[in-house]
C-alpha cells in the first residue's frame, strides 16, 4: 500500500533522513522503532507532506505523493495522528469528531461511525458534550485516534501514541488499535518509543538509528533479536 524508496529530508542544511526504505503492506500493522531524535517523527512528516523530502519516493497503492502537500494527501486516505494529540481543545469532544469528517459528506455513514468510535471509547460517549482541553491525556489520545478514525482512513500513521501516558491507558489504546486493524482492517504505520508494545502488536517492524533503517523484519524476529532487546526492550 505504501511504498518510501530512498527517502532524503533535510530541515536546512541537517540531514535526518538519510535515505530509507519502508514498505507496509494493505491491512498491515507496521512499527517503526528508535530513539529520540532518530528521524521517526520525520518519516511521519515526509509521507503526510508536512515537510517534503528532498530525494526519494513515496508512493500510494502505485500512485507517487512524493512532495504533495497534506490537502492532496488528506484526501487521498492517509490519515496523521500526531506526536501529543492536537485535538482542538475549544471544541467538544463531538465537534472535534466531525471536524475528523469534514471532507466527508455521506451523512448516514459519519453517524454510523460516530456511534462506532463511542463503542471503542466509550469514556467519550460519556463526554461527548465535554470540552476537548478539559479531557485527560489518555482521553485526549482517544479523541485524536477517533477524529482520525472520522476521517475513513486507508492508512493511519501513528505518532507515539504512548507518549506522556500511564502504562494502564497505554495498553488499552494499543489493544484498541489493533482491534480497529482487525475490525475495520485500516492499515497502521506506528512510530513508536515503546518497542515493547509496538513490536507486539505489529506484523512488521523497522529500526531507526540517526536517519537510517538499520533493521527491518518480523516483530516475532525483531523481539527474539539479541541488539533489538539490548538497545530497546532494556533486557
Ligand atoms: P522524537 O522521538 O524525539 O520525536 P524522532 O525519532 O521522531 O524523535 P525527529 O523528530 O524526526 O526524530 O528528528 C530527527 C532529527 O531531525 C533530529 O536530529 C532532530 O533534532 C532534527 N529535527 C527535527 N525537527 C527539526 C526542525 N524543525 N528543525 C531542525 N531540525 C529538526
């Protein structure tokens, strides 16, 4: 489904990505793992256009996106939840879901999935009336997923959706989103610091060291792999 060859993005004259190659398969979960400042939140920005590399290819079911800008991208499925949620805290929890629709106009459908993102989260049904900023973290990462959800994604791209969060909430949402994988077969690109939960709930993992993939294999290899356990599963 997705395709990044030989992807190159520069912020000015600092290289951070320097040349990777990712490939996620439809209906797929696929993580990528690594340190701060390895380059994932880049690879995120790259393929949603937010900041266009400068050499590579990234390509849609076949079509090439390279360098189109997020209103292209939007459209075309592909879906960001980004790195500490940014959900529109003026706005109820309601309202920041039909902002998640608002290029959509199949009125029976947007209800259909309302109702679905409650039954997923039904801690928001009960504040669906609540405003967005009052909401906790964990409840605010449930909101920035469903708004996505709104928004019919072909692919979700994931960004640390653990970050700031107590343990207890992040198993819940990683439970929910390999059950919206399963149920809605939505295809998810997870960038993830949390390589322990990451890798077991994705098919497919890659590891990113200072703008290079550096492995890429099964989470079932990636968690019996000697480095991968060292450098990020702190065994
Ligand atoms: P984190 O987990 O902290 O989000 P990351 O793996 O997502 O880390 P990136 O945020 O993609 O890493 O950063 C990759 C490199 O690019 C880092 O060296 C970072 O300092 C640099 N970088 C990121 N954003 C900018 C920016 N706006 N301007 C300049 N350099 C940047």
């Amino acid at each position: 489904m997705l395709k990044i060859e030989k992807l190159e993005t520069y912020y000015g004259n600092i290289q951070a990505l320097k040349g990777i190659d990712i490939e996620v398969l439809d209906g797929e979960i696929v993580t990528l793992i690594g340190a701060n400042g390895a380059g994932k939140t880049t690879t995120l920005m790259s393929i949603s256009g937010v900041v266009p590399p400068r050499s590579g290819k990234i390509t849609l079911n076949g079509v090439n996106i390279t360098g189109k800008a997020p209103d292209e991208i939007v459209p075309m499925g592909i879906i960001q939840v980004p790195e500490g949620r940014r959900i529109f805290p003026d706005l109820t929890v309601a309202e920041n879901l039909d902002m998640g629709a608002f290029l959509r106009n199949d009125d029976a459908e947007i209800k259909r999935d309302i109702e679905y993102v409650f039954e997923l989260f039904p801690i928001l049904s009960q504040r669906r009336n609540q405003r967005g900023g009052t909401l906790s973290g964990g409840e605010q990462q449930m909101l920035a997923i469903s708004r996505a959800l709104m928004a019919k994604p072909r692919i979700l791209l994931l960004d640390e959706p653990s970050l700031g969060l107590a343990p207890i909430i992040v198993q819940q949402i990683f439970d929910i989103i390999k059950k919206i994988n399963v149920e809605q077969k939505t295809t998810v690109f997870l960038v993830e610091q949390n390589a322990n939960l990451a890798l077991k709930i994705a098919n497919k993992g890659y590891v990113m060291e200072t703008g290079r993939i550096t492995m890429a294999d099964t989470c079932e290899n990636l968690l019996k792999n000697d480095e991968v356990q060292k450098a990020y599963l702190g065994m």
